[in-house]
C-alpha cells in the first residue's frame, strides 16, 4: 500500500516534515520514519491476515458472508508533523 501525506507535496524541510506515518492493521501495525528531504510517500507491505485484497466498496456484492476475498476494511493511517502534530489520513 502506497501512502502519501497531503493532497500537493507536504513540505519536507527541516523546520517542516513528516518525521514517520504508522499503518494500524488487523493483526498489528507499521511504522516508517522519514527524515527531512524524504518523499512525504512511503510503501508498506503485508503479510499472513493481512495480505487480502483491500476493498473500499460501500457493500460487497457477493454480501460479507460470501466475500471469497476476505476482503479487508478499515485500515487507519497516521501521520507526524513535525510543525502541525498529529494527522489522521482518510483512505
């Protein structure tokens, strides 16, 4: 899963950056630090339960019971700002 923080490039001196953007999963979570001059953008990638298809349908056309997927939903995103503190990213 590929993760960026803003909508335009977050600034990433050394007075303003994302210090780390941790991915809470279902069965834990990841954290990534970033250093001023890094990309406001980092990859994480999964593993055991949690390496299902993400799905973002409101409803699941085969109906949650029947999913053959094991889709996955919820997955919460957070972010540091060294200037603006803590963020929440939507998915």
């Amino acid at each position: 899963m590929r993760v960026r923080v803003g909508e335009e490039k977050h600034p990433m001196t050394g007075e303003h950056h994302i210090q780390w953007i941790y991915l809470l999963t279902y069965e834990g979570g990841q954290i990534k630090f970033l250093r001023p001059g890094d990309k406001a953008a980092v990859n994480f990638a999964f593993a055991d339960g949690d390496a299902y298809s993400y799905c973002d349908r409101a409803v699941c056309e085969m109906g949650r019971g029947n999913c053959q997927f094991q889709c996955k939903r919820g997955y919460l995103i957070y972010a540091y700002c060294s200037l603006h503190g803590l963020y929440r990213l939507a998915l």
